[in-house]
C-alpha cells in the first residue's frame, strides 16, 4: 500500500511504501536481517524479537518538514519493547531532510501524536520546563540543541542505522535540495508483545484478537 502524507496545503511531506516484505521476498530476508536483530537484542534485553511493520520512506526535493512525533501513541502493544530501526538507502545530508530524535526524550513517557502531518508543534510547546531540564542532562556528544532540547541530527552514509524508543520525540526537516531522500524504517518488537485491540491501520484486518501475541506468518522472527 502507498501513502501520500501532505499538509492541509497538499504539500508533500513524505511519499511511503509500506509492507514490501509481505510481497518481495528480498525485502523479508532484509527486514529480518541477523545483523540488526543482534543490535536490537541487545537493546532490548531479549532474546525473541519480530517484525511489526516496515515502511519505504521517500521525503521528496521540496518535501516538508515531518513533525515531531512519537511512535508510541498509535501502536497497539501493551509494553514499551518496541523500536525504530531507521535506515538510510542512500548518502543523507542535513539539508534533505535527515531524521532528527530528541535525545533522552523516551524517558519522558507517552506525550504527543500530530493529528495530521501539516501541524508542526516546536518542541517548546511539547515539552514543560521539567521535561528540558530532564533531557539537558541526557544530552550526548554531538547533539544540537533546539527549543532547549538536545537532538541527534547528523548526515547518514548509505547503509548507515539509527535504532531509537518507539517512545523517543522524532521528526525530520524539510529537503531543500534536489535530490529525494529515501530511507527505510522498521518497527522491531519482543515477541512477547501482545496486541491491545486498539484500532490500528496495520492490525485492524489481520485476524489478532485482543490478549493475543503477535504470532501471525506476517510478522517474522529474526534470525540469529
């Protein structure tokens, strides 16, 4: 299924593919990859982990800036076990659009969801003074600091990951140049995770009932 995620203006902010493992097989052996399981591992403290989703993330010339978002709020699992596995396809700079997490920001719990991808909320609004004096001592080497808030945003080599909380304030600048920015994004759970019943687009049709944990072909375990 493709989406097309715009603002109220319809101005591309990203153009998605989402599920291709479920129909290439090359894009299951990759999604499933024993390299990135073992980071995630270890992450997460677990030993079983399994694909929830992937999506194909194209961030056209001219695409808007992503607002800062958490994953968290819209996914129907009743743990935290969860998490981003952003991977860039090509070279990213800055300037396309690179993905940007506030630093430390998972600790802060669940906090916003944008209605629609046209509002862009700046981290002030976000956060209470509370929230940025807790995230200026979680600040890492490297980080920039927006609205008072320190936040990874650096270039990608291709191939290069970021694995990051489904919990963790996210979001991307606009691309100001002319080249698309495509890149790759995996949400990873324990495969403990149960499925809450909460309407979701990805799970509203595929048969789990609530209490139930995630053991449908469609989502794949790691290999070792």
């Amino acid at each position: 299924p493709k989406d097309v995620i715009s603002n109220k203006d319809e101005k591309p902010v990203l153009l998605n593919v989402r599920e291709l493992y479920l129909y290439f097989e090359e894009a299951k052996k990759l999604s499933v990859y024993a390299r990135a399981g073992a980071a995630v591992r270890r992450l997460l403290g677990t030993g079983d982990i399994k694909l929830f989703c992937e999506t194909y993330l194209n961030k056209p010339p001219g695409g808007l800036s992503t607002p800062w978002h958490q994953d968290w709020p819209l996914l129907p699992f009743d743990n935290r076990e969860a998490v981003n596995c952003y991977t860039a396809l090509e070279d990213i700079s800055v300037e396309q659009g690179a993905l940007r997490v506030g630093s430390g920001s998972h600790r802060l719990g669940s906090l916003y969801w944008p209605k629609s991808f046209g509002e862009q909320i700046p981290l002030q609004k976000l956060l209470s003074d509370e929230d940025r004096e807790l995230l200026a001592t979680l600040a890492a080497p490297g980080d920039k600091m927006m609205d008072g808030v320190p936040v990874h945003e650096m270039p990608f080599k291709a191939g290069d990951a970021l694995i990051f909380s489904t919990m963790s304030l996210h979001g991307a600048g606009g691309n100001n140049t002319d080249r698309p920015r495509r890149a790759w994004a995996r949400i990873i759970i324990n495969s403990n995770m149960r499925y809450t019943g909460m309407p979701y687009l990805k799970t509203d049709s595929v048969g789990l009932s609530p209490g139930a944990n995630f053991d449908l072909p469609r989502y794949p375990a790691f290999a070792e």
